[in-house]
C-alpha cells in the first residue's frame, strides 16, 4: 500500500512499506516536524501576483511548514499569501516587505477571514482548516506590537520605569467614555513645563512651572470669554500668598500697570497705586492721583470725580493786627487801636460768601477808630468806607454783590 501525506508533507507509511528506507524516511518526517515546530526562513513577494505556499510531500524546505515566515521583496501594492485549504498550524509572520504596503495571509479559496500584516509588522496567527470550502485565519494580538491593538487594556498600573511617555501635539488622556480629559500641546523648543506634586497629610498638592530659565510665570488661560473661577462653591473662596510675602496684583506682567498690594504682617498696609496719571475709582468714585494741602478736604462734582478743597464756612482767626492791613475772605482778626487807628482793607474781587470778621480787641475802638476801606466795593449799599467807634464791636462782613456789596451779619 502507498505512504500517504499530511496537509505539511509528512509522509504517513503504510504498514509493511518502505522496507530498507523506513529509517531515512523517519528522519526526513523528524526534520519536516523540527522545520514545523520552530523553523524559520523568508519568502520573496512581489509585484508580479499572489504568493502560493504549496506543500511538499515527503520533503524538507517547504516554506508552508515553518514555523517563522519572514515576508521580502519589493511590492508597490497588497499583495496576498496563500495556503492550502486543509493546512491546520500556526504561523509568526513578519512582513519586512520593501514599499510599506500590507500582506494579507488567507488560504487558497473561499470566504472565510484573512489576516492582514502592516508593513514591518509582526503577527501571531493561527489557521484553523475549519471549514472545507470556506476556512478561516485568525490573529493573536503580540503586546509588542501594541499599535495593532486599536482597543489594549493594562492588566495592573503602569510603572514607566525611569522613562517618559511620549505624546503627539494636541493629544492626551481621554476618560472611561472615549471623551477628552486632558490634551497636550507641544512647542519645538520647549525648555520649561509644569511639575505636579503631591503631598503629605495637612499639606498642599503643588502645580508649579518648571525648566531651563530662571523666572517662569505660570500662566492659566480660559477659552474665549471665560472666567477663571477658584473655591469649592459651598463656601467663601481665598487667594493667599505662599509664606510670610506681600500678595500682589497687576495686569501684562506689570507692564503700564498699575498695582494692588496686600502688605503680609500684622498691621500690613493695603496699597493701591495707579499707573501714571491714572486714578483710583471705588464704586463709581474718581479719587485725585495727589495729596491736597494741609487741613484740604475731598468735595465731589457732583458726577463722581473727587477733588481737594479749602474748608468753606469756618472762620480762620489770625493773630492780633496792630497796624493797617488788607483782610482775606474767610479769615477773622483781632484788632489793637491802643496806639492809633487802624484801616483794614477788605479783599478785591470778593466773590458771593465772602466773609471778613473783626474783634475790638482791646476795647479802644471808641478812642481810636476801625476804618473798614471798602476798595472799590460797597459797603451796606454804600460808596464810602465804614467807619466802627464802639467798644468791644464785634462784627462779620458778608459780601452779596455789586448793588450791595459787603453786608453787616451783625452790628
């Protein structure tokens, strides 16, 4: 009776046969099972079609019974390697293949699936001879090649080992639902970046600029119109300076800016200083850039601009006047006639509210006279200067308008 094959040219000795080359047969079967279980070799694929894997019965050196199949040649398209319907083994696959073009390993005929090995890829597949028209190939994910794996999953945390994970510009770290959580962009010639690091009991996590130069701002950026927003939500949210330092704010790294400082310590100042000419403005309140004159106060406008004015309405006493003299508006005196008659001259130009107040000082306005010299204006309606002869008078002009010029509040 004839030897018969496997689908992987074993030959299958019929009993009795072969009488005196049983043992060379044996071993040339021992050689194609080695070449099965662990031989390599190559396989040139080109432009010219589809690569056929054929047995070869009784016989080493069939590239269909190896167990590692290094795919070469130069092809400018996918091209397609063929088994035989009834081979049942499985294969590592390389495709070292020139022209980055796929290989697609499948068997001779029929529908059943095919796998398709990416140029410099290396696959684990299996063919099954499962059906005998349409039988299938499958693949078996290698985790060294995790690019071909479109879905991988960890099976315990990720240890980096000392080294970095690399990521493309605008990618990152998506969550559970495939949406973005955290996105990176990449600059060329970066040399500074962000340290995370966390902390013990009682201490603060830190997000913190990092690099190669010396003063780094960290800078945090809404989109579009967006606010910045600090606190939990549930209660009052602070912004405090690290350590005993002074909290500053400014604007464009304080470029033509002006600056809010919160002085740390007890008893720290708060200090608000505008750039240049600028102002101060609390709740629609224009505050002067300068310091008034001594015992100045602020007024308003009446639109919400302050400014520095002179106290109206109180009466600035002056030392006693013993010789002749021209009196300011809002001031009173004290005058000495003991050694002769005195003429105060009242201001010119006076304006409505003006007012002058005088004092016999020592009584003697009755031996030596005040002559108040009216310059120019009138006094009581009257073109001629006022003459004061009581002792003790004490009196307060006020100044009205050209038809009656200076008025008596009190004679």
């Amino acid at each position: 009776m004839a030897s018969t094959y496997s689908p992987l040219g074993i030959e299958l000795m019929a009993t009795g046969e072969n009488a005196g080359t049983w043992g060379t047969k044996t071993n040339t079967n021992l050689n194609i099972i080695e070449q099965i279980s662990g031989g390599f070799t190559q396989q040139a694929v080109s432009d010219s079609g589809d690569t056929t894997l054929s047995v070869s019965d009784g016989s080493t050196g069939a590239t269909l019974a190896h167990r590692i199949v290094e795919f070469t040649g130069t092809i400018s398209a996918g091209r397609n390697v063929t088994i035989p319907l009834d081979v049942q083994n499985f294969y590592i696959l390389k495709n070292s293949t020139s022209g980055s073009q796929t290989v697609t390993f499948k068997y001779a005929s029929g529908s059943g699936s095919s796998v398709a090995i990416l140029n410099g890829k290396t696959v684990l597949v299996y063919a099954k001879a499962d059906d005998g028209t349409n039988p299938n190939i499958d693949s078996v994910a290698l985790a060294s090649d995790l690019v071909d794996d479109t879905s991988p999953q960890l099976g315990g945390n990720l240890d980096t080992n000392s080294f970095m994970i690399d990521f493309d510009d605008a990618h990152g770290i998506r969550d559970e639902n495939a949406n973005e959580q955290l996105f990176f962009t990449t600059t060329g010639s970066a040399v500074n970046y962000l340290n995370v690091t966390n902390a013990a009991t009682g201490n603060d996590p830190k997000l913190s600029a990092l690099g190669g130069d010396s003063n780094i701002d960290l800078a945090v950026s809404p989109k579009g119109t967006g606010e910045i927003v600090v606190g939990t939500g549930a209660a009052d949210a602070t912004i405090t300076s690290s350590g005993a330092h002074n909290l500053i704010l400014d604007t464009n790294s304080g470029t033509n800016s002006g600056v809010i400082t919160i002085v740390d310590g007890a008893g720290g100042n708060i200090t608000i200083t505008p750039n240049g000419s600028g102002n101060i403005v609390l709740d629609g309140l224009t505050f002067p850039n300068a310091d008034g004159s001594a015992d100045t106060f602020l007024k308003t406008n009446g639109s919400g601009t302050l400014s520095f004015a002179e106290v109206s309405g109180g009466t600035s006493w002056q030392a006693v006047k013993t010789s002749n003299f021209t009196a300011a508006a809002g001031e009173g005196y004290f005058i000495n006639t003991t050694s002769g008659a005195i003429t105060m001259t009242l201001p010119s130009s006076p304006t409505i509210g003006d007012e002058i107040a005088f004092i016999d000082y020592a009584g003697t306005f009755d031996t030596n006279n005040l002559t108040v010299g009216r310059n120019s204006e009138k006094i009581n309606g009257a073109t001629a200067d006022l003459t004061v002869a009581t002792e003790r008078a004490a009196n307060t002009l006020v100044y009205t308008d050209g038809t009656q010029g200076w008025l008596l509040k009190n004679n």
